[in-house]
C-alpha cells in the first residue's frame, strides 16, 4: 500500500523548504518528519530533495513529483469536503450570470422554486448581454454562449438550448414559398439579430458548410423581440429553439430547413473548479440541469411521423363532423 503520511510530509517540506517548519506545521518530532521523507526516497530510489545547512530544496524530480504529489492531495482534500457537505443543508449567497434571454425565458422560474426548497439560500441574478469570466466577476455559476471546456479552472455542463432554429409562420411560407436551401434565402424577407441589416448565416449539414450574406429589412439587437417580429408573419429569422420550440410543435411556427443546423451556438452551465462545490452550487446546478432537460422534453419537436399523424386524425376529425 502507498505510503500516503511520507507523501504528504514531503509535500510540506518542499513548500516550506525547511524540515523544522514542516514538523511544527504538521506537529510532530522533526526526526519523524527526516524518516518519512528519507523511507518515501528509498521506495522511489530517487533523490527528492537537496539538503545543504542553510535550505531544503527539491531535485529536479522532487520539483516534477511534488508537482503532481500537491494535485493528488488537493483533490483528496476536495473529496473528503464535498463527502461532508453532502450532510450539510445549503445556506448563503448565490451569485449567478446568465444571458438576458435564458434568464426571462427560464432561469427566473428555477430560482424561484429553488428558493422555495432551500429557504436558507439568498441567489443574486446578473442578466447581461456581456459574457462574463465567473471567477474575476465573483460568480458562483454562469450560463454561457460558447463557454469553453479546455479552461482549467472551470467545469462546464452542456445545455442543448443554445441551438437556433429557422422559423416562420405558415401564412408567410405560402405566400413567399419555402426554401428549398440556404441559398434559396436570397429570396424571403430575412430578420436579422444584431445592430446592422447585414450578416453571415452559416448553415452545417454534416461535413457541408453553407454560407449566405443575408441582408434583412429589419434587424433587432434582441432575441425576444425578433422572436415577436417572426410570429407576426413578417418575415423568415433564426429563433433560439428556447424560445420557439412550442410554437413550432403547435403549428403557431413552421421550422425551414430543418436537416441544417444554423450558426450553432453552445450554451453551458460554468462554475469555478478550484475548491470543492458547496451544497447551494452542487444542488442548483443539478436542478437546473434537470428542469432544462425536462422542459426541452415536453417542447421537442414532434417526428414527421408524428405531424403526418396528427394531421390525418384532424381530417378524420373534419370528415366526422361534416358527416
């Protein structure tokens, strides 16, 4: 079994660079502290430390294990913490940033009810256009677009809501026509999202990339707004699938070009990573996380089969009623 007390211990020597300081920090003998580093070297056969009269400084691999002997116990130390708030109730303060859209649109209920399961939580919401960095902000949680995974000091959990969906309203289709491809765009009223009529849409169908200079008769700088501008039959726009995925599945919407994904966005859930998460962190990331998959869910898209169906039992419905 690995000696783990020798680890430790080496790991307090090279940090204070001395064995008396790391036998007071640690509270034992500094003979105790001179063997376990001394018995650690000999089951590694690897010098760890320089020992001079004046300082204690680690080798070349004393500086590569201590490295890498500082993570294990760090993340030893965060194990052990989180296993004890397991038992803990959540309290405190709870900081979180999200997009405009994403917090009128759903993270305003979540806090809500979260409040009312956890009365000894206070939760602070930041609606911003403005991405965020969490940690120099003081965030406990952020919702992101294009939150990245490769940062090292946060942990992302992916939330398929960012994706955006073509829309309009079955009166405007038959009046102008459905596009049959991106390129067919050229030829609809196209609502822009943004602070100028002319954009880039960028269209992806597994390895094929599309690409079309669209320039609109309106633009609008938000998403709520633009969501409003399709549903009234004015044009044809990329709506956050957040937003439109119920009107799509009552008939209210029509999505074009479905078989494309449209500048795709990503939209995560980001907390710091370099503690170990509180309750009040933990438990509202998992029920928003929860509340998110459930209500994308009960707002998914039906499958054709499913629309061909439902179109035949309405006309059973009308042939009935008209016998």
């Amino acid at each position: 079994m690995f000696d783990f007390d020798a680890m430790a211990t080496f790991v307090e020597v090279a940090q204070l660079g001395s064995f008396s300081a790391a036998a007071k920090a640690l509270r034992l003998p500094r003979s105790t502290v001179s063997e376990r580093v001394a018995r650690l070297e000999a089951s590694l056969g690897v010098r760890l430390l320089e020992r001079t009269t004046r300082v204690v400084r680690p080798t070349s691999a004393g500086a590569a294990y201590h490295e890498r002997c500082a993570r294990i116990l760090s993340e030893m130390e965060e194990a052990n913490a989180a296993v004890k708030d397991l038992e803990s109730s959540p309290r405190g303060v709870l900081r979180v940033a999200t997009p405009l859209l994403f917090g009128q649109s759903f993270l305003a209920s979540v806090a809500a009810a979260f409040t009312q399961s956890h009365p000894a939580v206070e939760i602070e919401i930041v609606a911003s256009e403005h991405r965020v960095n969490p940690i120099e902000d003081g965030f406990d949680v952020a919702i992101m677009l294009f939150a990245s995974d490769d940062d090292s000091s946060l942990i992302a959990q992916r939330l398929k809501g960012g994706d955006l969906w073509l829309c309009a309203t079955p009166s405007y289709l038959e009046a102008r026509g459905r596009p049959k491809s991106p390129a067919g765009l050229d030829e609809h009223a196209c609502i822009v999202y943004g602070e100028s009529r002319m954009t880039r849409w960028t269209f992806e169908r597994g390895r094929e990339v599309r690409r079309v200079d669209v320039r609109g008769a309106l633009s609008m700088n938000s998403f709520g707004m633009l969501h409003e501008a399709v549903c009234t039959g004015v044009g044809i726009a990329p709506v956050p699938s957040i937003l439109c995925a119920e009107d799509v599945r009552s008939g209210r919407l029509v999505r074009v070009l479905a078989d494309w994904s449209i500048d795709r966005k990503d939209l995560r859930v980001v907390y710091p990573s370099n503690r170990h998460l509180s309750p009040r962190v933990r438990l509202f990331v998992d029920m928003l996380v929860a509340e998110f998959r459930k209500r994308e869910a009960a707002t998914a898209e039906p499958p054709a089969s499913d629309k061909r169906s439902a179109r035949a039992r309405r006309t059973t419905k009308r042939g009935a009623r008209r016998e």
